[in-house]
C-alpha cells in the first residue's frame, strides 16, 4: 500500500441490478480510490509525514493512482464509487451544493437514498454513516480517538472451526504493529481447529 498498491472490488447483485444506478464502468459508474502521497521525485516518499499513533499522512492527493484527475461527464446521472484507500488520513467528500446524494456504504446499498451534507470516510471505509437515522450494515466503522465502538456480527452460514476470519484497525501502522486478531466461527459444543499455515505472511 505505501507504494500506492490499492484496488477495490465492485459488488452488484440482483437488487443492485433492478436499481435505475448508473452502470457502465468508466462512463457514468466510475471507481474513485482517493490515497494521500508524498512524492519524492518520481518516486513515493514514506520517510516523511509519519505521525507517532497515526501512522503516515502525505502532502498531495491521489485518485485512481493519477494526481489532480478528472473526468469529463454530462448532465447525465454518474455513480461514483468512493474508496479511502489511504493508509490514515480521514477524507471528508462533498459537493458545492452541500448535498450528497447517497445510496450505498460499506454495508451494501441503502434501505433508501439519503442526502447528507459530506461523506467522511476514514481508511477502508466506502461511505460514514451519515445521520443516526441510517443506522444499517457496516463493514469498516470510524473509531475516534478515546470512543469505543460495540459491533453485532451475524453468521447465516455453516460454522467452520478451521478457518478464521480477521478483524483489524485499518490505519497500515496499527494493523502492522498488532492490532489486528482471527476469530473462528463454530457449532455449539464444537472446538476450534487448528488454522492452516500461512508461509509468507
Ligand atoms: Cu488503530
């Protein structure tokens, strides 16, 4: 990731399908992977911008690995998909208008569209929960400094005692230097297993 390697998967379903959204890649639905860099001459610096407890911070902004991108549309609706792809600082998006029409996060699409004023996202995060009211799914949540947060988890599938799933702090130098746990989901009564190797990582 500090070389500015950093992807993201478009999910669509049924649901999402049925949806009057945008979805021609490229045209009128377009990924948008914001990171914060340094450059160093051609190359990206991470020597610089290092906060103890935060982790780096880069001078410039970065969207799908281009700096100062845009991308020309018209009065058609576009989608954008947007991705906090950085590795600690907290992106806050909006619109002249202050009105930013919102259909999904994280969590999947929205049991209706709402219209906050901004969209903050930290790392990871696709979209912050805009007013308590939309309340729903989440799959990466901002925890400010000092403030807990208690997540409720629900497992449909069958149990599987031998392969874990991982939880972690998305800012890259917590995770690096620890904060990041498995958990194996299993049966009543069931043990976990052992976990198979993982050479390399
Ligand atoms: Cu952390």
């Amino acid at each position: 990731m500090q070389k500015g390697l950093a992807g993201m998967f478009l999910l669509d379903d049924e649901r999402s399908g049925r949806l009057a959204l945008p979805k021609t890649y490229g045209v009128d639905d377009l990924p948008v992977l914001v990171q914060d860099v340094t450059f160093d001459g051609a190359d990206l610096d991470h020597g610089h911008g290092f906060l103890a407890n935060t982790g780096f911070l880069g001078e410039r902004t970065m969207v799908n690995g281009t700096l100062a991108p845009y991308a020309e549309v018209g009065d058609e609706r576009v989608r954008l998909r947007l991705l906090n792809a950085s590795t600690a600082r907290i992106h806050t998006f909006g619109f002249d208008d202050d009105r930013f029409p919102l259909v999904g996060t994280d969590g999947g699409l929205l049991a209706a569209p709402a219209a906050p004023n901004r969209v903050q996202l930290s790392p990871g995060e696709r979209v912050e929960r805009p007013e308590p009211a939309l309340r729903g799914r989440k799959d990466t949540v901002a925890v400010p400094v000092g403030s807990t947060v208690r997540i409720a988890l629900r497992f449909d599938g069958p149990s599987d005692p031998g392969t874990p799933y991982m939880y972690h702090c998305h800012l890259l130098s917590h995770e690096d230097e620890g904060m990041m746990g498995r958990f194996v989901v299993v049966d009543k009564g069931q043990r976990a297993g052992a976990p198979p190797g993982h050479a390399g990582h």
